[in-house]
C-alpha cells in the first residue's frame, strides 16, 4: 500500500468563519492555524498547502488570560541602533487589534516559504461585517474552556 499524496488540482480550499468575541486568544490561535495548514483534512500533507481560507471577525473582543493584558508587548527592531519598538497589548488593541490575531497564527505556522503562503488565507476584521459572504463560509465555533 502506498499513501496518496493529493496534487493541486484534487485540493478543495473551503471558506471557514471564526468569531472571537470573548476567545482566549492562544486557544483562538491554534484552531485557526490548524485550519490553515489543513491538519484537520484527512489528505493532509506537511509540504503543500491543504488548509482552507479563515475570516476572523470581532477581532477587537479577543481577550487574555492572568495579568498579560498589561504585561504583554509586542517587539519589532529595525536593524539600525536604537531601532527597538516595543507596544503594549492594550495600545495594539487600540490601534490595530487585527494584528493581534495575525502575529499570534503566523507564530504557529512553519517559518518558510509555504508558511508564507499560508497566512495569506487569513482574513482578519475588526466589527463583525466582512466582505467574504459571497463565498458562504462555514461558521466554526471554538470551544472557550478555561482550566483555572
């Protein structure tokens, strides 16, 4: 017995919708990028892209557990001396709190080409409209079980 490896023309890419109010974000991360890479299919393969497309909506009510809602921040350096930023998780949420789901999910993916390629099938908005209806997503719900 061989296993079949599907080619790109057997692949079916599905429209899936997330709401995240009131979602732990690392446990909204990892359903997302599990939808994605297409780890819930059973034709998956670790080298081609078999995930489906995910839209996020109500990205500004995603929450976190414990203190890191005043804790945490999200650091980028440009490469030039004193070219440090750092924002703090409220401000980002503020700002752009579609971001937020972003960095989290491409922390999940694999660092390369196809990771890449991959989180460009995350459509994230802030506000619960979008503009993907024509593609009628399926609604995913995402359990919210909290272990304290």
């Amino acid at each position: 017995m061989r296993t079949e490896t599907p080619s790109a023309d057997q692949i079916k890419h599905n429209w899936c919708l997330v709401d995240a109010s009131d979602q732990i974000l690392g446990r909204l991360a990892t359903k997302i990028a599990t939808i994605l890479r297409g780890k819930h299919k059973p034709y998956f393969s670790p080298h081609l892209d078999t995930g489906d497309y995910v839209i996020v909506i109500n990205a500004e009510k995603v929450r976190l557990t414990g203190n890191k809602e005043m804790q945490k921040t999200y650091k980028r350096y440009s490469g030039y001396p004193s070219g440090l930023k750092e924002v703090s998780f409220k401000r980002m949420l503020e700002k752009k709190p579609e971001e937020i789901i972003v960095h989290a999910v491409r922390g999940m993916l694999p660092k390369n080409i196809l990771g890449r390629q991959i989180i460009n099938k995350l459509k994230v908005y802030v506000g619960d409209k979008h503009p993907h209806i024509a593609q009628k997503p399926k609604v995913i719900t995402v359990s919210n079980q909290e272990d304290n």
